[in-house]
C-alpha cells in the first residue's frame, strides 16, 4: 500500500510523495521572498534568506499599525514595546478568528 501525503493546512492537497506536499505548502500557504521565488513556512529561515542571498533584512508590516520594521528581531521589539503583544499571539488569535469565521459560515449552509 502506498503511504498518501496531505497538506496540513487542511487544503485538501496531497501527494503519494512528501517533498511534492512540503513544496506545496512552501509555495501555497508559506512565506514568500518578494525578491526571487524562495518560499518558506519558517520566518527564520526567510530571514536568513533575505540576509545572505539578496543583503537586505527581512521587512515586516505591522498588522496593527502597518508600520514597517526591518528584523524579526525589531519586529518583536515593536510588537512588545509599542502594542503589549507579540506574533505568536497575534497570529493564534488571527487563526482562531478565522476558524470561528468558517464555523459560522459551514452553520448558514
């Protein structure tokens, strides 16, 4: 029996082959370098892309203030120092709005 991969971001896509699922969701549901067609679901990694492939920090926008900030370094900084938070929640509670979202959108159907 062949072993079927799938995405684990619930997408629906899947391969007989690991590396076929892993690029997928690099490129579909990943971070994507605005210079060259590198895409990661790592922000580390794009950040040490961005350094030693193109010289330039990795720029973030914030989402509260849409304030750009070059590091994720920096970006922390900001989101502690100016906004009492930091991304690991912004984006739990940005996914648990979203699941609320299809929740209520699969009781209307």
């Amino acid at each position: 029996m062949e072993t079927v991969w799938m995405c684990g971001f619930k997408c629906g896509f899947n391969s007989n082959e690991e590396e076929t699922v892993k690029n997928h969701q690099n490129f579909e549901h990943g971070l994507k370098c605005k210079i060259c067609k590198f895409a990661t679901l790592d922000f580390e990694v794009l950040e040490r892309h961005m350094i030693n492939l193109h010289n330039k920090p990795l720029t973030s926008n914030c989402k509260i203030c849409n304030e750009a900030i070059d590091g994720l370094d920096e970006f922390d900084k900001h989101l502690q120092y100016t906004h009492g938070t930091n991304h690991w929640d912004l984006n739990l509670a940005s996914k648990d709005i979203k699941r609320k979202l299809k929740d209520m959108e699969d009781e209307v159907n």
